[in-house]
C-alpha cells in the first residue's frame, strides 16, 4: 500500500510527465546515450540482460535500455497516470512491461535482475535505506545498480530550500501558471515543480552513499563524474539555472492578484536575486580555484553511480 508521501509525490510526477513532447522525450533518450558514453560504461553489457527500471517515470530509460538491447525490461512506478504516458511512449518495444509498484516494497522474488536502474526517485521518498535494500535484494548476484540521487552542497539547493515555504502559500497552481508563463520549455517546468513542491527532497554525501553500498555488499562502485549534459556541468550552466527561477518569480509578480501574493512574488524574486548574485560574485571571484568555484555553486551535483553486487 502507497503512503500519503507516494501518493503525493506521484501525483505530481504523473501529470508533468504528460507534457513533454514527443521531441523531448526523444532527447532524453538520447541523453542516457550520450552520459554512458562519456563516463565509459560499455552499452554492450547490456545486450539480452533482464532490468528493473525502478521509479520509470516517463519510460525514457526503458526505452533507452530496449535501444541497446535489453532483453526484458520491467517498469515500475507508483503513479498510475505516469505509467499510462510511459505506455505511450514505449509501445514499439514489446520487451517493456509495466507495473504500478514503490520501490519500497517491490513486488519481485530475490536477485530477478541483471540490472537495476534507480535514477531520481531514493530521494524523494520517505525511507531512503529501505528502498535502497529494496533494490539490493531484487538484483542479481554480480549483477549492476545504477543510482542517480540528489547530492549535497552547492548554492543551487539552498536558494530551492529557501524557495520551498514561499511558493506553497502561493501554491502549485499559481506557480505553474508563473512558469509557463515564463515561456520555459516543459523540461524546465518539470525540473522546477518537482524541486519547489515534491514533499521529500533529501541529499545525500557521496562518502554516504558509497559506504552503505559497501555495506548491503557492493564492490566496484564507480561515480560518474563526466560531462553531465545539463545544468551541472559548469558554474556558468548553473547560473544560467538560477536565471530561469528568475524569469518564474518575475512571472509571478505579474500574476498577483491580491496584496498576499504581491508580498510573496517580491520576496520569492528577492530570493532569487540574492542567490544569482552570490553565484555571479563567485564566478568574478579570481582568488577562487576552479574546484573552489564549482564546490560553491553546484556542490557535488547529483550523484551518478554504478555498482557491482
């Protein structure tokens, strides 16, 4: 049975989901390509394995999985309204099935899988160690975990955190109206409803992470630390992220209505500015390293990992 937390959180992952276009969808697909590469994961050990896609939100990595020859590809999700968009979007691949199910209590026998990918959905729920033993047990002796989890540090999540209480007495309607508003593309409104009202927003250290793999079992866990392909790649990619909350608040502002939201869009845009300032001061900053510059603005970023049982 889902908790009042799953259902929640489910909810709003369901209904951004549906509103990436078919485009998007494609470059997100894509991408999965483009990072494995990078950070030399050979796609080939891919070929006739058997995956749970733990948390599959719009299907984009089980179709990615299919792609590069994945025999059996098992989806899960707790939103319902998720899984119908993740139907749509992987109808040609008949190895797909799907499955409404939480990673905190999977519906599987022990080691089923050769693969379990789990890419940001640990974080946002109310027991991280339970769904992380969830996955351990349903993976296969030597078979592969992939984790994408939120890390710690960096001014981006602090502005975020700052933001969380002032955009819940405005609201997810009036927010969502402000970013799309704004003219941001449905990626973006996704990344941004998701970070400003999901209800379990944890972060996590690296040395954590990597000593409760250790822990449940795990050898060979290595990060991957190569070109992002987002917001996280550079300082400058991060500021240019924190100009896109910018441009929300001020969509805000010209939505208020009444003295309440006047108050709360000014200060959710004063928020804003103080954060892109700090991170503009820094990249200005010449006594600052290159290590320096990206442990204040990004932190250790998300943290992407694969790991052998």
């Amino acid at each position: 049975m889902q908790n009042q937390i799953e259902n929640t959180t489910g909810s709003l992952f369901g209904e951004l989901w549906k509103d990436l276009s078919s485009e998007q969808f494609r470059d997100s697909v894509e991408l999965f390509t483009k990072r494995a590469i990078a950070n030399n994961f050979d796609l080939d050990w891919l070929k006739g394995k058997t995956c749970l896609d733990a948390g599959c939100g719009s299907g984009r990595y089980s179709v990615a999985l299919a792609i590069h020859g994945a025999a059996k590809i098992t989806a899960v999700d707790v939103s319902s309204t998720g899984l119908e968009t993740a139907r749509n979007n992987a109808q040609e691949f008949n190895q797909i099935q799907f499955q409404q199910a939480s990673v905190l209590n999977l519906p599987f026998p022990d080691q089923s899988f050769d693969l379990v990918w789990c890419a940001g959905v640990l974080h946002h729920t109310d027991n991280f160690d339970k769904g992380l033993s969830e996955l351990t047990r349903v993976l296969k002796p030597n078979g592969k975990l992939f984790l994408l989890v939120y890390g710690a540090g960096g001014l981006r999540w602090k502005v975020i955190k700052a933001a969380r209480p002032i955009v819940a007495d405005l609201g997810q309607t009036f927010i969502d109206r402000a970013i799309q508003q704004s003219g941001l593309p449905a990626n973006n409104r996704k990344n941004y409803m998701d970070d400003l009202f999901v209800p379990v927003q944890e972060l996590t250290r690296f040395t954590e992470l990597n000593q409760k793999l250790i822990d449940l079992g795990y050898s060979s866990i290595d990060r991957w630390t190569e070109n992002t392909f987002d917001h996280e790649n550079s300082p400058k990619d991060q500021l240019s992220d924190m100009l896109k909350l910018g441009e929300i608040a001020e969509s805000a502002q010209s939505l208020a209505t009444t003295k309440s939201e006047t108050y709360h869009t000014e200060l959710l845009k004063r928020t804003a500015d103080m954060y892109i300032n700090l991170i503009q001061e820094a990249l200005s900053d010449p006594n600052l390293t290159s290590e320096q510059l990206k442990d204040i603005t990004i932190g250790e970023g998300n943290l992407r990992l694969i790991a052998t049982k």
